[in-house]
C-alpha cells in the first residue's frame, strides 16, 4: 500500500478487547518518530477515527505531525486518511509530499479496511469455534467421569485432569466445605509436590481458594504476583511456591454450596467469560455428583 500510494507512513491499528487501546500490529513508515507504541482511543487522529467510527479525511493538513498520534517529532505531513475497519481497529495512510490523495487512492484504503476487517471476522469465527469445541471437551469429559467411576479417588482424578486440559494450568484443587466448623477439606489434587495438601483442612477464608469460598464467585487472576518463596492459593505455607495465574470457580447445586474447584500454575490459556461459564456448567455437574452419591469425606467427617 505505501508504494501504492506514495505514502509516508501506512499502520494498522487493532483495538483491545475492551475497546480502550489501540496497538500498531502492523506499519510501514520512513519516519524515525514513528510511535510504536499502543493510542487511547480518542487519542490524536488515530484515536479519534476509533471513537467516532468514522473516516477521518485531511486534505492539505496544515497541524503538526505530532497531533496525528503516529509520530512523536513533526514531520511534515501534508495529507492523512484513517479508516475504521470495522470495530476492530484503523488502518490510516498519510503522505509528507503530496497535499491529497484521490478517489482512486481512497478507494484502495477502503478496499484494504474491508479486507482486513474480513480477515479478522473469519479468524474470530475459527478461534469462536475452537473456544466451543474446548468447552465441550470439558463438559463430555465431567459427563464420562460422572458415568464412569468405581471410587470417588477415580472420579476426582478425571475431573482433574479434564479441567487441567481445559485451563492449561497444571496444579489443580477440589477443596469442599465443612459448613458447621467454617473450614474447608482439600479433598483431591492434580500435580506434582502438592499431593502433601490432600486431606488437609483450612479457614475457608484462607488463600485464593478462600476468596472464592468468601465470595461463591468465579475468581480469575491471569497476572497473579505471590510474595516471594510465599504462596497463597490456599496458604502461606503450601508446598507451591511460583504461579502467575489462577483460575477458581464455585461447586454448587440444588443451591447448596459445596466447595470450590481451583487451578494454578505458570501460563495458561487466556480465559474469557465463555471459558469461565463452561467451567462454571462443568462444576454444576461436579458438585451434583459429589452430593447425590455422598462422596463428600468433608460432609461425612
């Protein structure tokens, strides 16, 4: 597009989930002060063509180059189109030797937003798609493991490591509650050097696992900092000691609170809120299995 166009500089900036940065994914500019660095919407010309949705058109542009929001020095921009594509981000072009640019060269930008907006539709359908089809992996997979166990220890260890595929995060918790003490039971894990905490009972208000106890609410921590050598996904004194995210959801059923079905570990997949209801569905199941056939040790105890 810039030998197309003669431009100067032409950039694509995608916008963020919640719609209130916009990041350069791809550019071409002969600019040294060209910013590759992410516009608030609203921010220079960029910023603006986002939050009016419109296209923003400057023949003979007589400000500095710097109120475009592409560039941190002046350099001289005589002409500069923005287009949105779609709600998805702008693509804009601009020239420092030419004052407009014609029909023909608009056309060619449009064609381009179009294009891309299309592109990116077709890849949110496709990762739409994967996202279901992981869901309903999970949930098959809580369905097979309620169908199919001879002992509560084979039950808790499907479930497991169903949940362990679905969040990408290794360690995983079934904590269940113990209503008259205020305490809870780790009743089952998954992962290594942590099969130490199995039995174990702490505050329900204790740790990450707490939180969720406290609140009967899913609790996501994508970006979790522990202290260091410290960890508090259920207490300071576990044998874990590195994770940056967390993932807990509530076991209820028949509106009764159970406990609570956590995971951690390092990485993971990027949960969404459709990611957090599937596991939230799969819980429902878990918590319904555990009640009906009473293999709750923290509720025999």
């Amino acid at each position: 597009m810039a030998n197309l166009l003669d431009a100067y500089t032409v950039a694509f900036f995608l916008a963020d989930q919640k719609g209130e940065t916009l990041s350069p994914v791809a550019s071409f500019s002969m600019s040294k002060s060209f910013r590759a660095s992410d516009v608030g919407v609203g921010e220079g010309l960029v910023g603006r063509v986002y939050a009016g949705n419109k296209v923003v058109d400057m023949d003979r542009y007589e400000q500095s180059s710097k109120a475009t929001g592409l560039y941190s020095e002046d350099e001289g921009i005589k002409a500069f189109l923005g287009m949105p594509v779609g709600r998805a981000g702008v693509l804009v072009v601009d020239s420092n030797n030419r004052r407009t640019f014609g029909e023909k060269e608009k056309k060619h930008v449009r064609d381009m937003a179009g294009f891309i907006w299309h592109l990116l539709e077709g890849w949110r359908v496709r990762d739409r798609e994967r996202q279901y089809g992981r869901i309903l992996d999970l949930l098959y997979a809580v369905e097979n493991a309620t169908l199919r166990f001879d002992h509560p220890k084979e039950f808790y260890r499907q479930v497991l490591e169903a949940g362990a595929r679905f969040t990408g995060l290794p360690l995983g918790f079934l904590c269940l509650a113990k209503p008259e003490t205020g305490r809870f039971v780790v009743e089952a894990v998954h992962g290594k050097g942590i099969s130490t905490m199995r039995g174990n009972q702490y505050p329900a208000d204790s740790g990450l696992v707490g939180l969720v106890f406290q609140s009967g609410r899913t609790l996501y921590q994508p970006n979790a900092r522990p202290l260091k050598g410290k960890s508090f996904l259920i207490t300071s004194d576990e044998p874990i000691r590195e994770y940056d995210a967390f993932m807990g959801v509530p076991l209820s059923c028949w509106h009764k609170f159970l406990g609570v079905w956590a995971y951690a570990g390092i990485g993971g997949r990027p949960m969404e809120d459709e990611d957090e209801n599937g596991l939230m569905v799969a819980g429902h199941r878990v918590a319904a299995t555990i009640e009906h056939y009473g293999l709750s040790q923290a509720r025999k105890a």
